[in-house]
C-alpha cells in the first residue's frame, strides 16, 4: 500500500490541508477559517481523507507558524487524533517554509503584536533559524537596508496591514498546504525524522504573556 501524507496549515486565515499518495498530490482543499478554524477544519480534513480511498496515513505534517496560535492549535489536535486512528507520526514544520518562496535569500516578517513583528531568514525558501521579535522601527530599518540590496521581504500579512503600518515595498505571502508539504518532502529523510521525533507544538516567537491578578485567589471583595 502507497505511503501516504497529510498536511495542515491553518497559522493565518486562509487555511489549507493537502495529501499524497505515493509521493503524488491526491487533493487539496483551502477554506477562509478567519477565527473559527475549529469548525471549518473536520470538513476540509475529511474531504481530503476521502481521496485516499482507505489508505493509513505515514506521517502528518502541521505548519507550526509564526501565527494564529488558535488555528495552530487546532490543526496540531487534529492531527493527535488522526494519529491515534492511523498510527501515523506527527510534527511541526514552521508554516513560512511553506511561502512558496525560492529566492537564494529572503525574509519574512509578520505581526508579533504589542508593537513588534516576527522576522526570520529563508535560504531557498526553508527558515534557517528561529524567528526573532523586534521592535517597530528595528524591523522597518531591516527592511530598508534588505530593499536596498536588493533582498526581497515577505509578510504573511495582507496588503492593507502593511500599509497601515508603514511598511512600504514589502510583499505580502500566504503559507498553503500544498508548498507546505513539498518542502517536507524535499527534506533529506534525516531531517525530517529530526521534525518527527521532536515536538509537536507552535513555533513560539516570545514568552507567554501573563497579567497577574491584583488580588489573591482567595480574596473576598468587600
């Protein structure tokens, strides 16, 4: 029986799932999730499934992001429990490997939130290294020094974020599950057994943010 794959990228809204069977593309499915990836995601995967006639999945790859830790999330217990069902391996391949970006070098960047943005380097459209985070006018000088030497930049952010945020010349990319899934593929099967025996969780580019309460847990309000 032909090995087969699954893919699931669901960091940004414009979410994907994509599966092969003996290495060869069986069927794609993409769905706008905007905040509700946890009931647009079993239509897609079950569509997706229903191409392989049957077959057990090998592995399932999940973008990992940078971005919507919720889609993240979704798609990563999905693939917990179709595992379980399919004794199938899981992990997380960072979602900006799957840009479709082949450029000897570029980067990317994307909202990091609380006035800072994501910012990583792609060699051949594979991340390099972990994101970083930094501050508002770092990454705008980033990107004019990378625009000057002719570096491309991408943003999984739209058009009018970009602009709304003064970041000129910059060029908006949206990960999907079928560039997602040829790029863990091109992998040489050494390192992609290094994603498979790590963890399965999202690519986290800072700290958690914790507000602590202003009172004990036990207190009493008067």
């Amino acid at each position: 029986m032909q090995d087969a794959l699954l893919v699931l990228e669901t960091s940004c809204a414009q979410s994907s799932a994509a599966v092969w069977s003996g290495g060869e593309l069986a069927c794609c499915v993409d769905w706008r999730a905007e905040r509700n990836h946890s009931s647009a995601i079993f239509e897609a995967v079950r569509q997706a499934l229903d191409s392989l006639e049957g077959r057990l999945l090998k592995e399932i790859a999940v973008g990992s992001g940078p971005g919507a830790y919720g889609g993240i999330r979704v798609a990563l217990a999905v693939a917990d429990g179709l595992s379980l069902v399919h004794g199938s391996r899981v992990a997380a391949f960072s979602s900006w490997n799957g840009l479709g970006i082949h450029d000897d070098e570029a980067f990317v960047m994307s909202d990091a939130r609380r006035g800072g943005w994501t910012w990583g380097r792609l060699e051949h459209g594979f991340l390099m290294a972990p994101p970083e985070v930094l501050p508002a006018e770092q990454a705008r000088a980033r990107v004019a020094e990378c625009l000057k030497n002719g570096i491309p930049v991408y943003s999984t952010e739209t058009a009018e974020t970009l602009s709304a945020r003064e970041m000129p010349g910059i060029v908006p990319a949206v990960p999907d599950a079928e560039a997602l899934g040829n790029a863990w593929q091109a992998l040489a099967p050494d390192r992609r057994e290094e994603f498979l025996k790590g963890p399965a969780e999202p690519l986290y580019v800072r700290a958690p943010h914790i507000t602590c309460a202003k009172r004990p847990a036990w207190a009493v309000k008067a």
